[in-house]
C-alpha cells in the first residue's frame, strides 16, 4: 500500500527523510531543518516536482535520521545518496563535495583548505560549513605560522611578512614541532601544550585556540576521524516499550540508522545485552561498538568469537564518539514516539495481533502450549503454559503427572489434554 498523510509521524527537527518501498529499498533521500513540514508537502495537491505524484505512489513508508542542525543533514544526505543510489536523487548525482582539512606528508608540510585531500595526507572533515573551516585553518596558521603554499621560495612570500607563516623556506628551525602541535589541536590532544607553556599570556592564546578550534569540529556530529567501522547503540525507553537504534558509522561519516522495538523490563543493561546477542548473531559486529551501558566481558568475549578479531566496546563519555552515541539516543527516542503514536496497547498484545494476522486467524488473544517429558519411562509428567494477550498468564501455569501407563508422546500428551479440557468453559484461540 502507497504511503499516505496519515501514516507520517516525523518529528520538527532537522535531520534527513529516506522514502522506501516494500523492498525496503531507499527511492529517495532529502534534507530538511523541519522534517515534519518537508515530507507533508510532498502530498500536496500542486508538487512542486514532476517525479513527487511517481515517488508517493512506490514508496510504502518513510524513514528519518535526525540530526542535531542542518549542516549535519547536508553532509549526511550526501552521504546516503552515494550509499543507497536512489532512483529519484539522479539530479543531485554531482561532483560536489564537502571540504576537508589537511596536513599534507611532506618533508616541510602544508596545511590544506580542500574538497579533494591528498591521500596520504591527514585528514579532518568533511565541514558542511565551508566557512567555519576556512576559519579554522586561518586560526592554526596566525598561531603556529603552518605555510599553505604549493613551493617554498628562498625569499619569503606575503604569508610571511602578514603573519601566517613562520617562513620554514627561510629557517625551518622548530617547524615541525607546530606542525605536531597543530595536529593535536585539531586532533582534540591540544590541552598537552598548556601544560608546556611558560609564558602565560601565550598559554592564555593557546587555550582560546583551542577552545576556538574546539567549537567548531565539535559540530560535525556526522563526520568524525574517530568513525571507522562503528556502530553507536541509542536507547530509549516508556514503561514496557523500547527502542534501541543503531548508527554505523565508517569511512569517517555516519552511513544508516536501523531501529527495533522491543520488550523492557526496566534494565536497560539487560535490554541492551539481549539486543546485542541477538543482532550481531545475524550480523557481522563492528571493530567499535558504543553502548549505553557496560555490556560484560563475556559479551564482549562472543563478540570478538563472532568478528573473529577484536571488538573494543565503550560507554563513551567525551568526545566525538559521546556525541555520536547521544545522537543515537536521540534518533531512538524519535523512533519510539512514532510507534508510540501509530500503536496502542502493550507491546506483547501488538505481538500477538502481528502473529494473528501472519497466521491469518482473528486474534490469537489466548493461547495455550503443551509439552511432556519423562526420565526412562520412570517419571513421566506434562505442562501447560498460558498466554493472555501476548503476556504469560502464570497462574494457569499447570503440570500434570502422567497416571496411565502410556509411554509414548501422543498417549500422554491425550490424557493431559484430556485432564485439562474438563476444568475449561472457553476454547483458547490456538492450542
């Protein structure tokens, strides 16, 4: 079934829609600094777009990522466009790029303001805000005079006489120590260098550097270094209902986001260790995983087994890895209050509805398992289990011992149900 107006719970945040079709293939991916706003209009009576009327009617749901602003939304647009190959981004298939920041690998290094890094260079990025990262490369050379220009002259060049570059054409006598220590400040390490400064007032111009620096990489949520091979588990939590939501990350950039509901027992360790058994024994798990809780060795020992190499888990606390995390508590909290608006009722009765309609009865509200054991013909008992509305009921819980002299399976398994149907005044919906 085509998606429909009412079927749309996007929250009024910025962040990046993916329309998807019973494949749960991506058709589409968009931006927006409102996702509620945005994807309603794509029903507008008037589109604004010849392909949107095409769009709505293949597509059978819609997905978000929410994003902290949206320059994130940009960078990560592009990103799923190149991951996904949508059929109806052709348009936005260009060359553009983000701009990245550089420290280039030669013998007296250049620091680079560029879309396309060199490759054996070190790289920060990408920046969907060009100007913020021109700023920053502007602060790192006044401070440390790191030259940017593509040949050293003998005689000096303007940087030099401005006070942008410390003139290593001329004397490179401590250049490569700025180099290192412009690295650490835009690597997050730069704190080191306060602590080797004598003068205060230079200490003073370090630490606002810093500090400036700082800011600005701290706002690339969906863009880190640190991003390699990483999957970030996000939770969140109302009364019986979870959600925990996964963001890999790699190649330095946030890739997709999957979500699962689930039953909470209100242990957010043990619901978040349960999901971890159970994924990644269907998926390959990661090089890095950031948990919302500790998750145990012996957990993290399967993991290894299962990567067959290390598996390093974190609850991070700082840093660019903390904001990644946070971000995925924030996408599984917009999650839950989806399926908390489209559904009602426990999720273990939701469950049960689902397996009514796969099975193609009415309901299956009530429920009723057998089972028998015995131990060498010697002790031979049977059990009965009950479920009501999805949850075990316990109190019928029943077990039975086995009074004939029947041995096999069925003929015990007749007298127990025949023991049990004599104390019913309803039928159970599946037996």
């Amino acid at each position: 079934m085509a998606v429909s107006l009412e079927s749309l719970d996007l929250p009024s945040r910025p962040g990046v829609y993916l329309f998807r079709n019973s494949d749960d293939r991506v058709l589409y991916v968009g931006k927006a600094g409102d996702l509620h706003n945005r994807v309603r209009s794509y029903f507008a009576s008037n589109p604004d777009r010849v392909m949107i009327p095409e769009l709505v009617s293949n597509s059978t749901h819609v997905d978000c990522i929410v994003t902290n602003n949206p320059s994130e939304a940009l960078v990560l647009e592009r990103q799923l466009i190149r991951e996904h190959k949508p059929k109806y981004n052709s348009r936005l298939k260009d060359d553009k790029s983000y701009p990245f920041l550089a420290l280039t690998n030669e013998d007296v290094p250049r620091i680079l303001y560029t879309r396309h890094p060199p490759a054996d260079a070190r790289i920060w990025g990408p920046f969907p805000n060009a100007g913020a990262a021109k700023r920053v490369v502007q602060l790192l050379r006044r401070h440390f005079g790191i030259r940017d220009c593509k040949e050293l002259l003998p005689q000096g060049c303007l940087s030099m006489h401005i006070g942008l570059c410390s003139a290593p054409c001329i004397d490179g006598t401590g250049y490569s120590q700025s180099v290192a220590a412009a690295a650490q400040v835009l690597d997050g390490s730069g704190r080191q260098l306060l602590e080797t400064a004598m003068d205060f007032e230079l200490a003073a111009q370090t630490r606002d550097l810093i500090d400036s620096v700082q800011i600005t990489l701290r706002q690339q949520v969906i863009s880190s270094k640190y991003y390699r091979d990483c999957d970030a588990l996000g939770f969140a939590s109302r009364g019986d209902l979870a959600v925990i939501t996964v963001l890999h990350a790699d190649s330095g950039v946030v890739k997709a986001q999957e979500s699962w509901p689930m039953i909470h027992r209100q242990d957010i360790g043990e619901s978040v260790a349960c999901f971890v058994a159970e994924h990644y024994a269907n998926h390959t798990p990661p090089r890095l995983l950031l948990s919302p809780t500790p998750l145990g060795e012996w957990l993290e020992g399967w993991l290894c087994e299962r990567r067959t190499r290390p598996v390093e888990v974190r609850v991070p606390a700082r840093g660019d890895l903390a904001t990644l995390r946070k971000l995925a508590d924030q996408n599984a909290q917009v999650q839950l209050e989806r399926i908390g608006n489209k559904q009602s009722g426990s999720l273990e009765q939701r469950a049960a509805d689902d397996a009514a309609k796969l099975l193609g009865y009415e309901s299956l509200d009530h429920i009723v398992c057998f089972d028998m054991a015995q131990l060498q013909g010697a002790e031979r008992v049977g059990a009965s289990v009950v479920f009501n509305n999805g949850r075990p009921a316990k109190k019928e819980y029943r077990s039975y011992r086995i009074k004939g002299d029947a041995l096999d399976d069925l003929q015990m398994m007749r007298e127990v149900v025949g023991r049990w149907l004599k104390r019913q005044e309803s039928w159970p919906d599946l037996i």
